[in-house]
C-alpha cells in the first residue's frame, strides 16, 4: 500500500490499492480504509441471501446501551426490491418527499461551519465524478433520484427504530450498521448508507407494512460495486485529526 495522507486525513494511513478495495478485506483496519459509499452496483452479481443475513446476525453483536438493540432491518430482493424503488422514485420525481412525508430532519438548519463547507466538499467531489455541472440543477435532481433505484444494489436493507427510543437508541442503530458494513467488507461485499430514504417514510412504511411506531432511519444498498463506473472511484477527504482528537486538560 502507497500512503497518501491527504486520504485518510492525515498522519500518514496507508491508502489501499484497487486490489484491496475489489477483494475481502483481511483485516479490521483494511475493512475501514477501504469501505465507501458505492454508487453504481454491478447488475450481473447477486450476493447470498444466506450470507447478507449472516451478517446481519454478527451485526447484532454490535454494542447497544442497556442492551435494547433498537435496530430493526426489513430484507428486500428482487421483485420485491424491483418493486419498491420504482414506486418510491416515482413518487419522489412527483416531489411526494419531505415535510409530512419524512420520518426525521437529516441536517440541522443552518447547517454551521465547519459541517457545511464538509458536506459542499463531498458534493462537488460526487457531482463531478458523475459529470453534473454546478448549474444544473436537473441533472442533480435525477442524480439525488438515484438514491430511490439503491444505485441498483441487488439488496437493499431499510433500518427501522421505534418511535419512542431517544438520542441513545439512535446512536445505537449507527453502531450497527457500521458494523454491518465493515463485515460486508470482510466478504467482498460494499455498500451504501441512504438517509434520504427518510424522506420517503410514509411510503415506505405502507409498501413494506411497518409495525405501528416504525421510522425508517436508512436505507442500505448492499452488492458488488461497478468497477467501470467514474463515480466509484472517488473518495471523500476526512478532516485532519487535530480537528476531532482533543487532548484533555484539567
């Protein structure tokens, strides 16, 4: 592995090279480097049912305060899947989403620094991976309707939590799912988180018939990544760590 510090964010991580990102990773810290949020699944390969529900079940072990486990995962694969992102991209290009529609707010408003100028970054790194001018707002439009087709993930995985859980429980659903992902890595597998499934609850909990008091927190496209594609070989800049790590004084 090369090091590029500019990668990781600094401190000089090794930057995996394509073959660690196209196998399994071997190890807990080549799971992390190379796990990304993939936007262009391969059509030609379907993982295991049996081996994405394995995974879920080692996800379960993930840490969970008071052990409540507040995470809940609706499994969905071919007719099915095919089904319910046609019908949410449709309603989502019908501008259904949002408001009343939607389970949660992803983002503060106002958005402040330095969380603003980091989530732009990302979005002028995605839309120019995919061509999109600045401008065209479009184009950027069908780019975020994307996120309703899984970027055709072969399995998609909706992550539910009980209305009534709080702040806690929710960070405990996170937990989860990085450890689902980091696991999928383990089998070859990538993925990508999609809170802008939120957006799409109520539809969402009528197609898939929710337990009364589900909100969906996100959606997860689950596969084997389209090496071929521009927009899968573009990866987000971290901050530097001296902006997270605090060494703490009395």
């Amino acid at each position: 592995m090369e090091t590029n510090a500019a990668y990781v964010g600094g401190e000089g991580l090794p930057v995996p090279d394509d073959a660690a990102f196209q196998g399994k990773a071997a190890t807990v810290t080549e799971a992390v480097l190379t796990r990304f949020s993939c936007r262009q699944f391969a059509r030609d390969r379907t993982p295991d049912p049996a081996a994405i529900r394995a995974l879920l079940v080692k996800a379960g072990r993930a840490a969970s305060g008071g052990n409540l486990q507040s995470w809940r995962v609706h499994v969905a694969t071919g007719a099915t899947l095919d089904k319910l992102r046609t019908e949410v991209t449709k309603r989502a290009k019908r501008l259904q989403l949002g408001g009343k529609f939607q389970s949660y707010s992803i983002y503060p408003s106002p958005l402040k620094q330095p969380y603003h100028a980091r989530r732009s970054q990302m979005g002028l790194q995605y839309y120019e991976a995919i061509g999109v001018q600045r401008g065209d707002g479009g184009a950027r439009l069908k780019a975020a309707h994307r996120n309703y087709a899984l970027f055709d993930a072969p399995v998609g995985l909706f992550v539910t939590i009980d209305k009534d859980m709080g702040s806690p429980q929710w960070s405990d659903v996170g937990q989860f799912l990085a450890t689902f992902c980091l696991l999928a890595r383990e089998q070859g597998l990538h993925t990508i988180q999609m809170e802008a499934w939120a957006l799409v609850h109520a539809h969402v909990k009528t197609l898939l018939r929710f337990n009364e008091g589900e909100l969906l927190f996100c959606g997860v496209g689950v596969g084997y990544p389209d090496w071929t594609a521009p927009v899968n070989n573009f990866r987000t800049h971290r901050a530097d760590p001296g902006e997270y790590i605090v060494e703490a004084k009395l």
